[in-house]
C-alpha cells in the first residue's frame, strides 16, 4: 500500500515538510523512527492555505491510489471530500506531547499493517 501524507503549503521552501523547518525535523524524525515508507506533499503551493480546485483535482488524480494521510485538521476539512477514506493525523508542529505521540503511533501502525500484508 503506498502512503502520502499531505501538509498545508510548503512555507517558503520547495520541499514539503523541508528539514529546516520545525514539522519537517519532527516529521522526518518519526519517519525514520518508525520505518514507514511514505511520500511527503502539500495540499497547496499558495501562502494563502487554501487549495485551488485545481490543486485538489491534481492530488486527486495523482494519489488515487495510495492511502492518504491529512496531517492536522485544518487539511482534513479541506481535503475530506476529495479522500472519503483519508486518515487524520496530528500535524507534526503541533505542541502537545500527545499529539506527537499519536503521530508516531498511528504512522507506526501504518508500518505494521505493511509487515502484516507481507
């Protein structure tokens, strides 16, 4: 089963998720942590956080066929009716402790599934 895990925009950089910033690290540190192979996206490329339709009919197309993750709430409303089976997962710059670990956790268990399907 491929994964994506979908952030918000790309805040400055050309990378989702870029390694310099604080989600990115954090991200990146779990996804090492936990073995899950996944691709990194963003939901929109404008600094205004809100997905074009065209936008969202590109993911559409492009992760028609993988198990979306929606990585915070604010990209679950806008994506919810575009992915029907997509997961939320807290956002990796969220500041509680719990949130992170329910990250983890729920990725973590994404790698489980692969190694039960194997």
């Amino acid at each position: 089963m491929k994964i994506v895990l979908i952030g918000g925009n790309p805040k400055g950089y050309n990378v989702p998720f870029h390694p310099s910033t604080k989600s990115g690290k954090r991200l990146r540190q779990i996804i090492e942590q936990t073995g899950i192979s996944c691709e990194l996206t963003n939901m929109t490329n404008n600094l205004d956080d809100n997905p074009t339709r065209e936008e969202i009919n590109e993911l559409k197309e492009r992760y028609k066929r993988y198990q979306v993750i929606f990585l915070g709430r604010f990209v679950e409303k806008a994506l919810k009716d575009a992915f029907p089976s997509g997961i939320y997962l807290p956002h990796p710059a969220s500041r509680r402790n719990a949130d992170l670990i329910r990250l983890t956790m729920g990725l973590a268990d994404f790698v489980d599934q692969e190694d039960r399907e194997d």
